[in-house]
C-alpha cells in the first residue's frame, strides 16, 4: 500500500477515535445528572477526567521517554477498545438506567483519562518520528492532527447529543469502541512506514523526573514577569471551563431541554476555538503575545459573555458560545505566545509542564466553587454570578498586568535542559 494512502488511512482512523471519544465525554455527564439528579454525580465525572490529569500529566512525558512508542501507542488503542467493549456488553446485560452503572461508568472514564495521559504524549512522538521515517515536514503532521482533533471534537460532541437522545448510552459506548479498532488499523498501515530496527526501539535519551521538571518550570517564570503574567492569565482562563463544562448541562436539564441542544451547545464552543486556530495559524499577528493588558481585558470580556450565555434563552445559546470559542482560544494562543517567544526552545517544555498543572489545578477549584453553587438551588442566578466573579478576578489581574517586553529587562537567563517529551494537553 502507498505512502499517502497509509497516511490517509491514518488520519481517518485518528478522527475516527477522537469523535467516538468526544461523543462519550458529551454523553457520559448528560447520563449521570439525568440519572441520577444529582449535582455531585456531574462533578464525579468531570474531577475523573481532570484528576487523573492533574496527579499523572507530568509523568506522561517521562514514561513517553522510556517507551518504545509506536507499539505503545497501539497497545494502549487496542486496550480501551477492549475496556469500551466490554463495558458496552456489562450495560447491555444490566441495563443503563441505574446510579450503580452511572459510577461506574465514572470509573471507566477516569481510568480513559489516566491512560490519555500517556497517549498524547506517545503520539506527539510518534508523529516526530513518521515525519523521519515517511519524510513528511513536522509541522505539516502536527497541524494536521489539531486540525482532526478539533474538527472532531465538534462532530462528536453534536452525534453524542444525538445519540444519548435517539437512543441509549450503550449505543455511544459501542460507537467508542468501535472507533477505537478503526484507529488501531490505522495505525497498524502506519507500522510499515517504520524501518524494521526502528519499530521497538527506545529513546536513546533519559528523561528526569516529570515532577522535577515542573518544579524547574516555576523556578524559571521566578525571574520571568511576563511569564508568570501568562501563567496567571492561564489559570484565570480554566477557571470559566468547569462554568461551561457543568453549568450548561445544569441549567438545559433544568429547562427541559434535551442531550441534542447540549451537543449543539459544545460544538458551538468548539466551533469558534476551530476557526480561531485556523485564523490565527495563516495571519502573522506582530501584537500576539506582546500586550498582556490587552489579553486579560479579552479574558474579562469572555467571562462576562459567559455569565450573559447563561441567561439566554436555550436557542440563543449556541450562538454565543461561538464568540466564547473564538475569545477563550485566542487569549489562550496569546498567552502561550507570551512565554514561548521569551524562552529557549528547550526550556519551554519546563513551562509547558508547570502550565498544565496550574491548568489542572484551577479547573478542580472551580469545579468545586460551581458544583457548590448549584447544589445550593442557584443554578438560574448562582452560575452567571460565578461567571462574573471570575471576570472581576480577571479585571484585578489586568490592573497589575506588566505593559510590555520591558517588563522581562534584567530578567536571568534560563538553563538549557536535554530534549525530552512534555506530557501536557
């Protein structure tokens, strides 16, 4: 079979496993608070998938480091196919209507996320090595498997409400699972482009300890002010992510409204954040990263937006949370710019690491603050004042903001470390 065939074949089978998987995490959540009725079942599911990210995510890069990647990354394709399949048949056989099968669906998400961990980082790469060893340009690889993750994430997330509300969760596991085996053959037409000693092999390279790595990260944004001013402002912007994420399913369930609207509702959000990578990877902006007062006023501008969507009336909601994509994403372009452009290359991934965390870290805080919100009875006013608390954070950030590259002068040069994979998201 041809090269560009295989490739084809690759990232067919890539998109595949990306809207499975985006069609299981819109439904997984809708099922429990219908489930269960329960506020504190939504936020089990989403501190699954965010703790496991939180506690593994600077491990992922070292273990990538010490892993034969490409068999890797099919042992673990291969593996949640089997965890996805055999959970399809359990709620088969013991229906889907009950809150034992609800937490165990949370179970099954939470050990998805530990294992995702390792999968991004092992894929990063694996594609670094396809572009060796098929002689395709880096970038070109890379672009492409954003393109297929975020183009996938708004088809799945709309054919997950679709599925959840046409038919049963069991339907959406079997799809996942599915999806997975389709990614699997693509990678198994992708095995043949890898030289023969080139397929088991290790990295030569030992990487340090991913929690060393992070700490090495905040020691460098120390002496950085316009570093640890993109940090804060990346903290700031996953404080509102739990608000969508959670306050969204709270308040249609409440309205009556069903799984499809949620699914329009995230795709929306994914819509935007698409167009806006897109838009900002072909036009050359000289002010990106360059004016942090100009990104917190963008965050504060979101996160009022925000508490307004909230309050709009069900139709409207979607077409809001577009503009939503399309600021979030570009502040968050902004602030990673901000610090990518003042470091060496090999430093970043210190940053890189810390910045997950503190990612991490936020969304856990926030999910708790909205959770604790709603359980209350405030979901029609308590989550949109939640929103507009988080905008005057990001107001008092944008008074003390620096104002620009001067802001950095004096600052000490950072140490160059060896190359290694950074497991962060």
């Amino acid at each position: 079979m041809g090269k560009r065939r295989s490739l084809s074949l690759f990232w067919a089978g890539y998109a595949a496993s990306q809207i499975g998987t985006a069609a299981w995490r819109l439904a997984l959540p809708w099922v429990a608070l219908v489930q269960t009725s329960s506020v504190w079942s939504l936020v089990a599911v989403s501190l699954a998938t965010i703790v496991p990210e939180l506690v593994f995510g600077p491990l992922g890069g070292t273990l990538a480091d010490r892993l034969p990647r490409l068999p890797t990354l099919m042992t673990m394709d291969a593996g949640r196919m089997v965890l996805y399949g055999i959970t399809c048949l359990l709620v088969i056989g013991s229906g889907d209507h009950s809150s034992a099968i609800t937490y165990g669906l949370t179970a099954v998400q939470a050990l998805d996320a530990s294992v995702g961990i390792l999968y991004t980082s092992t894929r990063t790469a694996v594609l670094r090595e396809l572009s060796t060893h098929a002689d395709v340009p880096l970038k070109s690889l890379l672009g492409k498997d954003r393109a297929v993750r975020n183009t996938a994430d708004i088809v799945g997330t709309g054919a997950g409400g679709a599925m959840v509300a046409a038919t049963s969760m069991s339907v959406v596991l079997g799809v996942n699972a599915a999806s997975f085996l389709l990614a699997l053959i693509g990678l198994s037409l992708v095995w043949s482009l890898f030289p023969r000693e080139a397929r088991w092999v290790r990295p030569a390279t030992k990487a340090r300890d991913g929690k060393s790595f992070t700490w090495e990260g905040a020691r460098i944004a120390k002496h950085q002010p316009l570093v640890r001013d993109a940090l804060s402002r990346q903290l700031v912007l996953n404080l509102p992510m739990p608000v969508i994420t959670l306050g969204f399913p709270l308040i249609l369930e409440a309205r009556g409204a069903s799984a499809t609207m949620l699914g329009l509702t995230w795709a929306a959000f994914s819509l935007g954040s698409l167009g806006m990578s897109l838009y900002t990877g072909r036009r050359k902006d000289e002010s990106m990263g360059n004016r942090p007062r100009r990104g917190w006023l963008i965050t504060a501008g979101a996160t009022f937006l925000l508490a307004a969507a909230l309050t709009l009336p069900t139709p409207c909601m979607p077409v809001l949370l577009v503009v939503l994509g399309v600021l979030f994403t570009r502040t968050l372009l902004d602030a990673n710019l901000q610090w990518q452009t003042r470091l060496d290359s090999q430093v970043t991934g210190r940053v890189a690491a810390l910045a997950s965390v503190l990612a991490r870290v936020a969304a856990v805080l926030s999910t708790v603050a909205v959770a604790a919100v709603a359980s209350w009875g405030h979901k029609s006013a308590g989550l949109p004042s939640t929103a507009l608390a988080i905008t005057v954070i990001a107001l008092g950030f944008l008074m003390a903001a620096p104002c620009g590259d001067t802001a950095s002068a004096g600052a000490e040069p950072a140490p160059t470390p060896p190359a290694r994979t950074v497991g962060t998201r």
